[in-house]
C-alpha cells in the first residue's frame, strides 16, 4: 500500500510516517496544494491523508480537484477544524472520512484500514512464493505459518519480488517502488535491503531464493 501525506507540520510528517512505515504501508509526504497535484498525476497512491491549513491554499479547493480529477481516490482528512459545519463541508466536498486533531495513531490507522476495506481497488490478494506468504492488507510475512519480522523497506522489497516470482524485476524499478516522494532510493541502498533480506530468510525452509541478475535486477525464484 501507498499513501499520500499532505501536510505542513513537519513533526506531523514524521509522527504519520513513523506510524504508516510500522504498520508496513509506503507513505510519501508533500507540504502544499502544488505539490500534491504533481505527486497524484506522477504516481498511484491507494489513499490520501489530507490536511485544509497548506501555505499556498485551502485543502477543499484540492479535495474538490481530487474528486474531478481522480474520483476514485480515498481521501481521509485530518484537520483541526472541528466544528459540525466545517466537518459536514468536509464531508460534502468529497472527503470519505474526516479525522479532527489531535487523533490518537490507533485510530488513524483504524481509519486507514477501514477505508481501504471499501475500496475494491485496494483489495489485494494474498502473495504466495514457496512455504511464503504475504498478505498486503496487514503487510504480514510468514512462512510456514510463522511470522517472519522484517523492516519496512525489506517487507515492500520482499512483496514486489513475490508479485513476480519467477520474473526479473529492474533495479530501477525496485528504487522507485521503495522511494519516498522526494526522497530517491540508491543503488546502494537497495542492495543492501535485498542484503537484509536475504540474511533474515536463510536460515528458514521458504523453498525460494533471491537471484542478483548482474546489470539488471533481482529475481525471486524456486530454490536449487
């Protein structure tokens, strides 16, 4: 899962963003209306975590761009407008939720959750590769029944590669797909993921192994 943060606080960046990379889901974080129009057109994101106080506008004037220009997007606001009228315009401009500041993480991500369970698109099935197995919508791995703890990055590593298994999935690919919006992945700093990973699932019975295709990229595949 992909989320968008559209939010001015810095400290509130770090704490959604520390509580979305826990829960395994991918967060990119934008501070104004401008660049959050570049970032939904330039890439897909399953939800939209959206703030009404941005420097450069209202949030409502984006919630309702949104919902001409990508109506099937969810879009939970976290505001500290609070009042009935101003959670009602909320609502009515498009929002699928509405969240008032100061909100407990537990709840935003009880919120999350629940939203993406009523967007179809969201819904994702679980990923099997050998004795693995991943299911997105909690981003748990487990093999052979056993949970098999992984940081953030290494778990999204570890769901691409299983959405292809027996494909060769690009470097650059794999960059793009484990970067922050505005924060590129480096060569080096994927290597070292697929690195972790492969250190966490060696001494365990997956049945799968990760091949280098030297100048290429990475390929999950049957164990010999």
């Amino acid at each position: 899962m992909r989320l968008l943060l559209v939010e001015d606080s810095p400290r509130l960046i770090e704490l959604v963003g520390e509580t979305m990379r826990d829960a395994g889901w991918r967060l990119d974080a934008v501070s104004s209306v401008n660049e959050a129009e570049a970032a939904i057109g330039g890439r897909e994101h399953d939800l939209v975590l959206l703030d009404l106080g941005l420097p450069d506008g209202d949030g409502l004037d984006l919630l309702k761009w949104i919902r001409q220009q990508h109506a099937g997007l969810p879009v939970l606001v976290i505001t500290a407008r609070g009042s009935v009228d101003e959670r009602v315009q909320g609502l009515d401009a498009g929002a699928d939720d509405y969240l008032v500041k100061p909100f407990h993480h537990r709840e935003l991500l009880s919120r999350c959750r629940a939203m993406l369970r009523r967007n179809p698109h969201a819904i994702q099935p679980v990923l099997e590769a050998g004795a693995l197995r991943f299911d997105p919508a909690t981003a748990e791995l487990t093999c052979d029944g056993v949970i098999v703890a992984l940081p953030p990055r290494e778990r999204s590593l570890i769901e691409i590669l299983m959405r292809e298994v027996g494909r060769v999935v690009p470097k650059r690919r794999l960059e793009i797909a484990l970067s922050e919006y505005g924060q590129e992945l480096s060569s080096n700093a994927l290597e070292l993921a697929v690195s972790r990973v492969r250190k966490r699932l060696q001494p365990l019975d997956t049945g799968v192994q990760i091949e280098t295709v030297r100048g290429i990229g990475y390929l999950l595949r049957a164990a010999a």
